[in-house]
C-alpha cells in the first residue's frame, strides 16, 4: 500500500463507491488489447500511438464515449465514418468471444471465482458488509453485463446497487451514482471511491470522497498517480490497512 495523501479523513466512511472491470473482476481482462487493434483497424497503423495514449486516457468512461472518439477520428481522417454505436457493437462482440469462455468456466466449474477476482477482494467486500458499510458499484461495462458478472464471481449480493452503462445510452454511470450518494446526504468525507481508472478517482476527488486507486501493472500505477488518488494498492490483501483506510481505526 502506498499512501500518497498523508492527510486522509479518520473519519469511518459509511459508503463506498467501487469501479468493477480490473478494480474488482478481471473478466475482461485485456479488454485493450480488443479495443486497440479495433480501432487502429479503422485509423490506420501510423494511429497507433494516438489509440494507446487516448485508451489510457478514457480508461473507466462509458464504451460508447470511447467510440464516438473513434468515429470522430475516422471522420477527420478518411471523411465517413459508421455511428459509434456500430462500432461499440462491433468491439463487445470481439471483447465477448473472450469473456464468454470465462463466465461458461464459472458456470460449468472448470474455473472458480477466484481465478477471475482481483486477489483479496472478497474478503474486503465481506469485511465491510459487516460493519455496515454500504457498497455500490459503477462501471462503463454495460449493465446487464455488469450484473450478471458480479453475480458469475459470487459478488452480487455485497451491493446495494449495481450501474453498468445503460443500453443506447451515453450518461456516466459512476457521475450517476455518485450524485444519488450526495442527494441522499451522505457527505464526501463519507465516502470512498475504488477504482483503476482517472475517471472515477477525478469524480471521488471533486466531490471530496478518499480515493484507493488498484494498480496491477506499471502503466495503471503512473495514471492513477496522475489522477492524485489518495492511496494506491496492487491488490486487497493488505486487509488490516485496507480497513484503516476506510474505517478510519
């Protein structure tokens, strides 16, 4: 665990808001190397270090934002481009050949959950069920999806609520559910924000929530660095100083 803010609340929060894909599950892991080819595909190959800087830049917003971007460079490129909601189709169906022979391993025994959980993770989501602590999480996966993987990994019922991205529709989840968190009076100094992108360790910071960024590798470390997240882990094995940090004892 490296803390990078040495003036955290000790104040135990009551709610926390939780990314999913790579904070949580690893499902879809290496969804990048999908997405990346996919849209040098349509850019061209002299595009690739603009789709690498943009993917590590978007990581954590809603699929769909990441596709009108794509429509937007094919466009000023080549001049036509297809309706970013074909190109979102045409990602998950790649993305899903994948993570659909992970969910039919749950499903038929030949994985177990915790080949596909961020280590540590359940313990942590247990350990603040107990003492009462409220759990949602937000991500830019689509919701159905969302759901049925939480519940694939055995995590469902840790949640109060699960938002994925709604179909056909463009709103921020993690914006979302955060707004919902502040307009039922829970203060900032409340909450914490996990995740393994900027998108919702910006949100966690504007709204004065502590913030735990997962890094698994070098290039989510430095971008969660970037984002000013308040404490930076590999995973949630360190338990002890896990529940320091959001309980505040």
């Amino acid at each position: 665990m490296e803390i990078r803010n040495a003036h955290i609340p000790n104040t135990p929060v009551t709610t926390v808001l939780f990314d999913f894909d790579g904070t949580l599950s690893t499902l879809r892991h290496n969804w990048e190397a999908v997405m990346q080819p996919l849209m040098v595909e349509y850019l061209g190959e002299d595009a690739q270090a603009l789709v690498e800087a943009y993917i590590d830049e978007s990581t954590g917003i809603q699929t769909i934002h990441q596709m009108k971007w794509l429509a937007e460079q094919v466009q000023a490129r080549h001049g036509t481009a297809a309706d970013p909601w074909a190109y979102k189709a045409e990602y998950n169906r790649r993305l899903m050949q994948t993570v659909a022979l992970r969910r039919e391993a749950l499903r038929n025994g030949s994985a177990c959950p915790a080949d596909y959980l961020i280590a540590g993770s359940g313990a942590l989501l247990k350990a603040l069920a107990d003492r009462g602590v409220a759990l949602y999480v937000a991500s830019g996966t689509d919701e159905p999806d969302v759901k049925a993987e939480a519940q694939a990994l055995g995590l469902a019922g840790y949640f109060a609520k699960i938002a994925g991205a709604p179909p056909h529709a463009e709103g921020c989840s993690k914006e979302g559910v955060m707004r919902e968190l502040l307009g039922a009076g829970i203060p900032g100094e409340r909450l914490a924000v996990v995740g393994d992108g900027k998108v919702e360790i910006a949100i966690g910071r504007e709204n004065r929530a502590r913030t735990l960024g997962v890094a698994g590798d070098e290039a989510t470390y430095k971008r969660l660095v970037n984002a000013g997240a308040d404490v930076i882990i590999r995973d949630f094995t360190e338990l002890d100083a896990l529940l320091k940090f959001f309980m505040g004892v």
